[in-house]
C-alpha cells in the first residue's frame, strides 16, 4: 500500500457539528498509540494484535476494524515516524514466504511516546515523561526538571503543555516535533495558555502571606 504523501494525524480531529467529539479515526489512532506505548507483549503490538485488543474493549469482532488498523499504521503512523517496526514474530502456519519472514510487531518512537504525552492521560505521564527525556537531545534537557516538578505539584497544567504542543504540530502551527522545545508555543496565541502564563507570572511576585491569600482564594471557586 502506497503511503499518503502528506500524513497528518488526526488524534485531535472531532466532528464539525459534535467539537467536543473526537472522530472514529481520532479514537482509532490513539487507541493504536496507547497500545503501542504500554503493551510489553510483542503479539499484542501486531496489526492483528491491535485490533483484537481495540476490538475486545469495544465488544466488537476485531476483523471489521483491521483494514482501519492497517491504514492508520502503514499510511499514518510509521510514515510520520511515530511508531517503528521493533522486530518480527515467526509464523507457523501460512505460505512459507510469510513464515520465513514473520509478522512485524512495532513500538513508539521517541516521536511518539511525545505524543503518547498529549493524549494518554495522567495517569502514565511519569513512565512516559521519565522514557522521553531517557532519550533527549541536550536542547531538550532544560525542559525536564521543571516539566518533571509541575507532573508532581500540577500535574493537569503539565498534561495541557503536552497536548497544547502536539495539537500544535497537528494543526501545522509546529513544523516538527522534536527537537522539543516549548519555545515553539511562544507565537501560538492560545488564550488558556495566556492565563495560566500571567496567573504563573504574577504569584511568583506576590509576598509570603499574598501567595496563601491566593491559596484560600483558589480553595473558593475550584
């Protein structure tokens, strides 16, 4: 199969009469993302693996979205580099070419355990964060102790960086995605990222006892 020659992702697409729904494409490929990212069983990281994985959690048969897991992977994900082949497991059934050769089994990139970051939640952010920086450039280590310091006191704000950056780089408002470098958000406007900048910015100023003012005030409306 001929790959797209322009692959986007679509993990952030929704429907244009539902916003707040995400399309079945969307769900897919995260779906694909979130298994290759946490399954250490190389089986389940197969074309068929995937599907039979995605399919037991929808109640449905896994044949019926295994040509959608196919494409995703071959048109999508491994053009973009975002996952990888990591190996292949022999087969010992079918036409002798196949058997000789195996199925291929894949595994995320550091691409795309970035873009595990945005979209798997936070509850597996500090494997993932601690797997992403193990494999960082020099120009990305500036990020990793504070980014690792706000994962523990504000771990929702962290998750919003990540999904702020990789949403970027969907929407062409990022050429690349690595080097990481969350300078690159600096010239996106994203009027959520302005207030949490400027509320940021202005509690470092505040004095001892105007920082547990802010503490009480906070505690009142959320």
């Amino acid at each position: 199969m001929k790959p797209k020659s322009n692959p986007k992702l679509a993990i952030f697409d929704t429907f244009k009469t539902r916003d707040k729904d995400l399309t079945g494409e969307a769900k897919r490929q995260r779906s694909i993302i979130a298994i290759l990212g946490s399954s250490a069983n190389p089986a389940e990281r197969t074309r068929t693996g995937i599907s039979q994985k995605i399919a037991e959690k929808q109640e449905i048969t896994w044949k019926n979205i295994y040509s959608g897991i196919f494409r995703d992977l071959d048109e999508i994900l491994l053009p973009m580099g975002i996952a990888e082949e990591a190996g292949r497991l022999p087969l010992k059934r079918g036409p002798k070419a196949l058997q000789e050769k195996g199925i291929p089994y894949y595994h995320l990139t550091k691409k795309g355990i970035l873009v595990g970051l945005a979209i798997n939640g936070i509850e597996t952010m500090r494997s993932q964060l601690k797997e992403f920086f193990s494999k960082s450039d020099p120009i990305e280590k500036e990020f990793e102790k504070i980014l690792t310091k706000f994962m523990t006191t504000s771990p929702i704000f962290t998750y919003s960086i990540f999904q702020k950056y990789v949403k970027a780089f969907c929407e062409d408002k990022i050429n690349e995605l690595l080097p990481f470098d969350l300078s690159k958000l600096k010239d996106i406007s994203d009027e959520n990222l302005i207030i949490q900048k400027e509320i940021l910015l202005a509690f470092v100023k505040l004095s001892s006892q105007e920082k547990k003012d802010v503490a009480v005030f906070l505690k009142k409306i959320a």
